[in-house]
C-alpha cells in the first residue's frame, strides 16, 4: 500500500518529460492532472509497484525488462480487482506503453475513456498515443477533448502543447493513411529504447 509519506506519483507524457503529476488521494488536489482513486483501488497498489512506477516516471529506459513485466503484472491484477477505476486502467496503459506492449496499452487506454468520458488525462494519453502511431485524425479527436476537460492553465497548455506537435507533424507530412498495425512503430521505439538505455548508462557511469 502506498504510503502517507509519497502521496503523490509524478508522471510523464511518453516523450519522458516530466512536466504533469498524478495525485493519489480521496481529497480534490491542484496537481496538474489529480486523479483522485478509491482508498480500496489505492491499497491494491503493492509497494513494490509504486516504487516500479515511480521509476517509469522519472526514466522508464532504466527500467529493466523483468521490472517492466513485473510493474505490468501487478498493474493488471490491480486492474481486475478494480476494473470500474479510468485511472488506473491510464497508469496501466502507460506501462503496457512502456512495455511495448501496443496493442493492451490501446485497449486499455481505450476503456479508460470509455469508463470516463470526462477524463482529461484518459483522452490525453489516448491522443498522445495515437500520435505515436501516426493515426492523426483520432489523435487530434482525443487531444481536442483533452482541452475542453482542461480544468486548469497547467493541463491546457498540456493539451495546446501536444495539438502542436501533431500539427507539425502533419505539416510534415508524418502521418499514415490508416491504421494497420504498431509492429513497425514498436520497432523502431525498440531501436530507440535501446540507444537511450545506452546514453542512459554511460551518463550514469560518467557520475
């Protein structure tokens, strides 16, 4: 169970900028994007999966392969056991994201909106991940709906923020006709992963 002294988990949009937190609580919070969850979904959560998650959020390329499958584990029986909480099935559609796993973190994400229609960070993440796999049309439709749930100045410009850079992706001609399938995408993400773990390490060897 989490504990009272770590009350908050700082989260990041996938391009691992940690410019939003997620607050665990029963009480209404400023944070950015305060997602209030059950005391009962709150001590599902095991301590070894907050400290996994707190990882993730500050670098999830340091994060090994057994850890991501672990935090992805706990997250899923966290998420059976609470199946009706959007904001979990969030968290654990980020680290589905993280994982590689495209196709639940899709589903996941996807129900989360489902059980919320009004959750900003829900369609945030939902838009943000169409936007990896090029699918603009739904990313922009997400994003949208992300800024019209906006209920301050941080998660608008959280929204206004990811709408321009699809914008400039369309500009650039990035986009694909329809969606077919991640493994392409997932490849190259697996291409990526492996040289920041690498910069990663040698920053932390030159420590």
């Amino acid at each position: 169970m989490i504990s009272n002294a770590l009350p908050l988990l700082r989260t990041m949009n996938m391009n691992n900028t940690p410019d939003t937190e997620i607050v665990f609580s029963n009480e209404p919070s400023t944070g950015a994007l305060s997602v209030p969850v059950s005391a009962s979904a709150l001590a599902a959560i095991p301590a070894k999966a907050q400290g996994l998650l707190l990882r993730m959020f500050a670098n999830p390329y340091l994060l090994e392969k057994d850890e991501r499958a672990e935090l992805v584990a706990q997250l899923r029986e966290c998420v059976a056991q609470h199946q009706q909480v959007s904001e979990l099935r969030v968290l654990f559609g980020m680290a589905l994201c993280v994982n590689l796993e495209i196709h639940p973190a899709m589903e996941e994400l996807g129900e989360a909106v489902a059980l919320d229609p009004n959750s900003f960070i829900a369609h945030l993440k939902m838009g943000e991940l169409w936007m990896r796999l090029r699918v603009m049309n739904k990313a922009e439709n997400h994003t949208h709906r992300a800024a019209t749930l906006a209920q301050n100045l941080p998660q608008s410009e959280l929204a206004r923020r990811q709408a321009a850079t699809i914008r400039a992706m369309k500009q650039g001609g990035i986009e694909r006709g329809g969606y077919q399938g991640p493994w392409g995408w997932v490849s190259r993400l697996r291409r990526r992963w492996k040289r920041k773990r690498s910069e990663s390490k040698v920053a932390l060897d030159n420590t």
